[in-house]
C-alpha cells in the first residue's frame, strides 16, 4: 500500500496534531521520510486541513533541525579551535549564502572532532573535510 498524505494527516490530527506539536513533527517527519524532504508545495494543503497558517508550518520546519524543505539546504562550518581559524573560507561562505536568501541556512557549530582533517563542513548533513572555497562554490552551485 502506498502512503497517502491524506491518510497521514488524518492519523496525526486523532493524535493531537496541529495543537501537540510533537504529532505535527511527526507528520512532518513522515513526509521527508516517504519523500526525501518536504516540499513548499505541500505546505497549503497541510495548512488548510489543520486550520493553520503556512508560515506557522514554516516556522516548526525551521526549528527541528533534521526536517528540510526540499529547496532549502543547511550548510555548517566547523567553529572549533582548528577550523574555525579557516576566516576566509567562513567569509566566503556567508557571501554565497548571501547570495542565496532563503535556500541556505548558514550555521556554525561546534567542534566536529575532525581536527586532522580540517576545515570541515556539513552540507545537507553530509560530512566534508578539507574544505575549501571551491567546494563551497560545488556545493551552493548545484
């Protein structure tokens, strides 16, 4: 059987959801797990079924960390002793940010405990090391 949004929004709001919030991630999480991330596309017809504003799903999105929308992406830098003396490459990396509103969310972390292999960074989740600013450019010129 294959899933159906319909089904799941339905399951989730016997569950509480849009006011427990945790029964919204979870809906939230089962569609990025069915479709790879969450589509913007999605979100009016979520809104409309629970009775809630677009920008309210928008903004739980954005506060659980492993949910994506699916034209967004997360970039971390490694802030950590090692990587984070790599300025430039953290200044080239808020200018191609910059240069992308709202489809790059730039965020620095800490310590990755890849010192050795440094400057590190994570996009979309995945791990790189020895960046540099051509990967950056790789990376947000998809």
């Amino acid at each position: 059987m294959a899933w159906n949004l319909t089904e799941a929004m339905e399951y989730y709001k016997k569950q509480g959801a849009p006011a427990d919030q945790n029964a919204l991630i979870s809906l939230l999480r089962e569609i990025q797990q069915d479709q790879g991330s969450i589509s913007r596309g999605l979100l009016p017809e979520i809104a409309a079924f629970y009775g809630i504003k677009e920008t309210f799903l928008l903004a739980v999105i954005r506060r659980i960390p492993r949910l994506r929308l699916a034209d967004t992406h997360i970039l971390e830098l490694c802030a950590g002793p090692n990587c984070g003396k790599a300025t430039a490459l953290a200044a080239k990396a808020e200018a191609l940010c910059a240069a992308y509103p709202g489809k790059v969310t730039l965020k620095f972390t800490p310590c990755m405990r890849m010192c050795g292999k440094g400057p590190n960074l994570k996009f979309d989740g995945r791990l790189y090391h020895q960046a540099d600013e051509a990967l950056l450019e790789q990376l947000l010129n998809r």
